[in-house]
C-alpha cells in the first residue's frame, strides 16, 4: 500500500494491482495528466501575485484591489483541475484492506464496481454543478449575465469558477465512463487495457 514512495511493493507488481493503482488508462487520461501538470503551477502563480501585493502594500504603500479574489480563483481552478488529473493517473485516496484480501481474479469485480460508483458520483455532481453554473451565468429572466464577486474590482469570478468545477466534473464523468467500459472489456486476471 506504498502510494507515496517510488518502489512497489511485491502486492503492486500484481497484474491485478495495475488496474487499481497508477498510470494513465487511455489516450484520454494521457492528455488529461499532461494539462494537469500544467495546471500545478497556477498554485506558484497565486504565491508569485500574493508576493507582490504584499512588496505594492507594505513596500509601496499602494496595496492592490485585484490581487485577493485572482489567488481564489487560481487556486479553486488548481483544486478543481486536480480531480481530473487525479483520476487520469489513478491515484484517488481508496481502503485496499477488502482489495487486497481477495483472488485477483475477483479483483476486477471490486474494479467494476469502485467504477461504476465513481461514475454514478460523477454524474451527480456533475448535475449539481451544472445548475449552481446556471444559476451563476444568467439571471432570474434566463439572460446571460455572470454573477459577480461584488467587490470595488467586481470581476466575475465566481460564475467562471462555477464554469471550471463543471467543465471539472463532465470531464471527470467522461473519464469514470471510459474507465468502467474499460474495466468491463478485461477478463479476470488480466493485466488492464492501455
């Protein structure tokens, strides 16, 4: 159960562990894992603009109106990216004591199972997040107007936040579906599709 260190443990040599534990499934979660690199950094760039406001307030004397709600966003966007980047290399926090205490030839059922569970989450939350996304994007007669932070800057931030988390969650849903139709396709004991 060493997902913090490089070296497998005999358990994770399985071909059975393969399909539970690290590395990308499809070309989907390739490309995914590639933006969610890029993604890491927007969490360096919130520190890099959090350094100078406090050089601009307390060197300068001239403290900035933008810089609080943008370090938000960066790193609500960062959090939200994370979820798809996470499941592209299939490293969500999982309990592998039942996992681990069965046949490898039954562990593809508990894989079947742990996605189809994911994509039933996904879907919800998906459909959660698709009406706070509305709810944020158009007022009250249905026109397209995005809610703002309210603030002396007032950007819209929380309605393109709310644009993030969904745009996060389809494609997280996209990912379970792939994954499950994947999972459904291997015979026991063999090692997964790639």
């Amino acid at each position: 159960m060493s997902t913090l260190s490089n070296t497998p443990t005999p358990a994770e040599d399985s071909p059975a562990h393969d399909s539970m534990v690290g590395g990308e499934r499809n070309g989907l979660d390739r490309v995914i894992s590639r933006f969610g690199a890029a993604a890491a950094w927007l969490v360096f760039l919130a520190m890099g603009i959090s350094v100078f406001e406090v050089i601009m307030r307390y060197a300068f004397d001239s403290p900035t109106s933008w810089v609080h709600e943008s370090v938000i966003f960066l790193v609500a966007m960062s959090f939200a990216l994370g979820g798809p980047a996470t499941l592209a290399k299939n490293r969500h926090i999982r309990v592998r004591v039942l996992y681990d205490s069965v046949k490898p030839g039954f562990r593809i059922w508990f894989d079947r199972f742990n996605d189809l569970v994911t994509l039933g989450f996904c879907i919800a939350m998906s459909y959660a997040a698709f009406h706070m996304f509305w709810r944020a994007s158009h007022n009250p007669m249905g026109e397209w107007q995005l809610e703002r932070s309210g603030t002396s800057w007032n950007p819209p931030m929380p309605a393109l936040t709310k644009g993030i988390i969904l745009f996060a969650l389809a494609l997280m849903t996209l990912q379970a579906l792939l994954h499950l139709i994947q999972s459904c396709q291997r015979a026991p004991g063999n090692k997964e599709l790639r």
